[in-house]
C-alpha cells in the first residue's frame, strides 16, 4: 500500500519535470523569439515513435532512437518552420497547427511501422541500454535532469546574445534586421534547439509510459498544454515554465483523481482564460513586477 | 467513374455553401478585431445543441431553430467580447490566441460536463429524402441548407455593403485607426463584429444539425476546415470565404471518392500549406494582410 501510495506522488513528481522540460522548450520558441507554435506536439510524437519504432521492430537500443528522433525532427522543424517565418503572429499559429493534425494521419495509417490505431506497447525489460527502470525514482532523476538541462539552455540563452536577437526579432522583426540581425537564421537555430528538445521529451515519455498511441502524442491537447504551463509561469523567462508545471500539474493530477474529464478540463480552460486575462506576465512576471513596485515605493 | 463526375460536383458544392457559411464568421471577425477566434468552433457546437435539445424536447425542426438559437448565440457572443475578447485586442500574439483557445476548452468542456461525449443526431421527416434531377440525387437537408447558407452569406453581405454600420465594418477592415479618426464607435463595432460573427456560425449550426452529428468536440473537426476555407478565400474576406468553402468543399468530395477517403482531410491540410506559402493573403484578401493582419 505504502509503495503505490509512494509511486502515484513519484508519478507527479516525475510528469511535473517532464511537462516543465517540455514546456521550457517551447518557452524558447514562443517567449523569447515570438514564434507561437502550436504544432509542439509534432515533435513530441516523432520523438516517441522513432525510439518505440526503433526499440520494438529493430531491437536496438532506444538511445538509438533517440539519435534518430533528435535528428528527424530538428531536420524536419528546419524545413517546415523556414517557409512559415514569413507568416506573422497568428498566421504562423495557424500555420504550426496543421503539422500535428497531419502527423496523427500519417500515424494512423502508417500501419507497418506506427501499428495504426492500435498503437505501440513497448516490452517491459529493465536496463540501462534500454533506458527502462523499475523504480520510479530513476525516472524521476532524470526527468529533472532533463528539465534542469532545458532551464540551463534558457538561461544561457537569456543571457547570451542569441537571446537578445531573439528578442529584438520579436519585439520588432523590421527594426531587428536593419540593426543587421539575421533574422533567418537566428529562428531557424532557436526553432531547431526546440525541436530536438521536444523530441527527447518524447523519448522520454515513450520510455516511461512504455505505450504510445497517434491521439495520446499528437494530440493538440498536448500542445495547448505545453503552452499553457509557460504562461501560467511566465512566458520568456527561464524559470517560468517550471513555476507553470509546479503549480499545474499536481493540480491536474489531483483534478483527475477527483473528476472525471470534463470537470477537470473545464477547471483547466478556466485557469487559461483567468491566467490570460488576469497575469498576462505569468506567476514570475507579476511576482518581478510585484517586487519592483514594493521596492519602488 | 466519370458519369458520376455531376453527381460529386453538386455535393461537393452543397456542403461547400455550408463550409462557407461556417467561415463567414470567422473571416469577419479576423477582418474587424484582427483576432483569431479558435473559439468559433463552440459557437457552432452550442447552437448545434440548441437546435438538437429544441427538436429533442419541443420537436422544433432545426431550420426554425434558427430563429431562437442565432439571438441566443448572438448574446451570448456579446457577453464573450466583453469578458474575454476586449481586454486582449492590444495584446500580443500569444496571449490573444490562447484567450480565444481558453475559451473554446471551457465551452467545450461544459458542453460535455452537462450533455456527456455521446455522438447524437436529429431525424427530420425530410431526413432521408432526396431530389433527383436527371442522374443527380439531391439530398433535400443539404440542399436546403444550401440554400440557407446562401442567404445569409447574401444577407451579410449587403448589410455590410449598403448599411450603415457595415460600411463603418468596412472601414475598420480597412485601417481601424482611420476609421476612428472619422469618428467610427470602434468599441461598439467590435461588440456587433463578434456578434453577427458568431451568430452566423450559429446559422451555420443549426443547418448542420440534420446532416452531421452533435457532440462536445464537433467544434474541433469544423474549425479546421473553417481555418483552411478563410484562409484560402482570405482572411477578412466575407465573399472570399464563401468561395474558399465552394472550392474546399469540391476538392474534398472529389478526393474523397476519386482517391482515397483517408486522403480527403489530408488534401485540405496540403491546400492550406500552400496557400499560406503561395498566396498568404488568399485568393479575395488583400496583400500584406498576412503581415500587417494582427498589428
């Protein structure tokens, strides 16, 4: 009993790393250089399925997946985000929804490798090489590694010059070109960081729950919620999505046990709109500004 | 298979009206607040459940729905512009898009809170009858709601044309600042922007309701098509959307039956790539509106 009880605040501890290295990607993207994709889920689910495909029909060791995802992916982001930077604002949003929508398509149909509908489980066999643990803790070490690795390329970021060209770029794109910024390239080198990013989420998560299917990666909830946690936290700062998942997903995780999915995703949408409309700056943001006016004063 | 090429083209073009009609509001909506409203789908999706729960339970036939559920909507689309829509028109991006997606999850999830997942559908009497002309079977529901489609599209329209208030919409299309300057009630226009938008959407819903099933996330599944409509016809352009729904509705029946039905959806998403590489301002949309669009 003590060890269930044990596993189940492991395995919030462990989803809330995981949500906070997802969401700090996309943290990149979105809060330093203005690129507000929607599509994060894309990435996440080639992510997944290259190491499941890679374990369960190749045999080989899902680190290899691993390598294969980070690369598919970062390729694959280079070449669908460089046409769309020419779209602004919403219409890139736009844009970044359709490639999930079009990656669960391909999953579903993609029968030979992906199993369809049907989905991947991946056999329960413990080991480091194949990145499956049977405590609970391992996951959780590094989850947080995985999540103190993305808050470390964001503080980086943040204090380099890399994040202040991004900035620039996306606080006026015209002016941050005639200053002679290679707009181009500067979102091309934060989209691609992101992706691979995101597509480690996706291992990762591939190799916790051991089953995947098309809805439960590519599903633009997973988007929306990767989102959601940096702007309850603070969009453009480092450790915003961390504060975001603290809060959101232990909160989730007590919703769902209490109601079932559309309670709990109403109580969800509400925090979005409230977060939105009330602390457009997120939890770090207003707590920054709160502590400037005290000191001010 | 090619004797069958009318009988495709007349049903790719009845659901086209429908997809156009679907569209209308969200173009107009874009054009005046210059916000996305990823919330249109719920609209659609209420009065979709308005018109069943009236046929379910006072067995009113969804098209006379339309009278009681457009004023409903229309409410309750001013209520939403005051609550949500305002406070985020000077936002950035981000927050604008996720107020609206905020939105579209609490409705939906009332929606399913209260009415459950379950997939319902109306019966008509006229439900399963049909007009042949020559070799083409016409579906009576799709053609009437055709034709429903039609008029309100013609409707808003010539109000935007010809009144008063829709020439000031216009304007704000236009250039919204100008149009303040010339001494047009903007906060009011946008109230009534957001109204007559997603009370078309209502329309639009109730005439799906015979033809096509009422859940919780039917919302989801129409605003794809409705995003890849606006933006074909361009986004701000009301005839341009009743066109982008004419031609998405073709392509995908003829996809649908000369290809593959999977690759129905597929094709739609591949438009909308290209369209927003080739031509982001649309086939009927200005150029630059994809650049200047949420200034």
């Amino acid at each position: 009993m003590s060890t269930l009880f044990n596993d189940y605040y492991l395995n919030i501890a462990v989803m809330t790393c995981l949500w906070a290295a997802l969401s700090g990607a996309w943290n990149l993207m979105a809060g330093y250089g203005g690129l507000v994709s929607l599509g994060q889920s894309a990435f996440f689910g080639i992510g997944a399925y290259m190491t499941a495909i890679v374990y369960t029909k190749y045999g080989i060791s899902p680190w290899f997946g691993l390598v294969a995802g980070i690369l598919v992916t970062t390729g694959l982001a280079a070449v669908i985000s460089w046409p769309c930077f020419r779209l602004r604002g919403a219409f890139f949003s736009l844009a970044t929804l359709v490639f999930p929508i079009a990656m669960e398509i391909v999953a579903n149909n993609l029968n030979d490798y992906t199993r369809g509908p049907s989905g991947i489980a991946i056999p329960f066999r413990p080991g480091l090489d194949t990145f499956i643990f049977r405590s609970r803790w391992s996951y959780l070490v590094a989850a947080f590694a995985l999540m103190m690795l993305v808050y470390g390329i964001t503080r980086w970021i943040h204090r380099g010059k890399l994040g202040l060209y991004l900035i620039a770029v996306r606080d006026d794109e015209a002016t941050a070109a005639s200053m002679g910024i290679e707009i181009v390239s500067v979102k091309l080198i934060v989209v691609m960081i992101s992706a691979a990013l995101t597509a480690v989420g996706g291992f990762f998560y591939a190799q916790y729950i051991l089953f995947l299917d098309p809805p439960s990666v590519f599903s633009i909830n997973i988007s929306v919620q990767i989102a959601l946690l940096s702007i309850i936290g603070g969009l453009g700062t480092p450790f915003g999505p961390i504060v975001g998942s603290l809060v959101m997903t232990p909160l989730d995780g007590v919703l769902s046990q209490f109601f079932g999915g559309g309670p709990r995703l109403l109580i969800y949408g509400v925090a979005l709109l409230a977060a939105v409309l009330l602390a457009p700056k997120g939890i770090v943001g207003t707590a920054k500004e709160w502590r400037r006016s005290r000191w001010t004063c | 298979m090619l004797d069958l090429l009318p009988q495709l083209l007349v049903s790719g073009l009845l659901i086209g009206g429908i997809y156009g009609l679907l569209s209308i509001g969200l173009t107009l909506i874009f054009g005046v607040l210059r916000i996305v409203n990823f919330a249109q789908g719920e609209f659609i999706m209420l009065a979709m459940f308005g018109a069943f729960w009236l046929h379910a339970l006072f067995a009113i036939d969804p098209f006379v729905s339309i009278f009681i559920v457009t004023p409903l909507v229309f409410g309750l689309g001013l209520l939403a512009e005051r609550i949500v829509i305002k406070p985020i028109l000077h936002a950035p991006h981000a927050m604008q898009i996720f107020a609206t997606f905020g939105l579209s999850v609490v409705m939906q999830n009332i929606a399913l809170t209260f009415w459950g997942p379950d997939y319902r559908s109306v019966q008509t009497s006229y439900s399963s009858q049909s007009f042949i002309v020559g070799n083409v079977a016409i579906s009576a529901t799709s053609l009437y709601g055709f034709i429903v489609a039609v008029l309100m599209a013609g409707m808003l329209i010539a109000f935007l044309q010809f009144s008063r208030d829709g020439k000031a919409l216009r304007a704000m299309v236009q250039n919204r600042y100008a149009a303040s300057l010339m001494g047009v009630n903007t906060d009011r226009l946008n109230r009534l922007a957001f109204g007559a938008g997603v009370a078309s959407a209502a329309v639009a819903g109730c005439i799906l309701t015979p033809i096509y099933y009422t859940f919780p996330t039917v919302g989801v599944d129409l605003i794809i098509t409705a995003f890849v409509v606006v933006v074909l016809g361009g986004l701000g352009s009301v005839a341009g959307a009743m066109a982008g729904g004419l031609i998405i509705g073709i392509t995908q029946t003829l996809t649908g039956f000369y290809i593959s039905v999977e690759l129905k959806d597929v094709i739609a998403l591949v438009l909308f790539i290209l369209i927003l590489l080739i031509r982001p301002q649309g086939l009927f949309g200005r150029a630059g509106m994809e650049e200047v669009g949420t200034k």
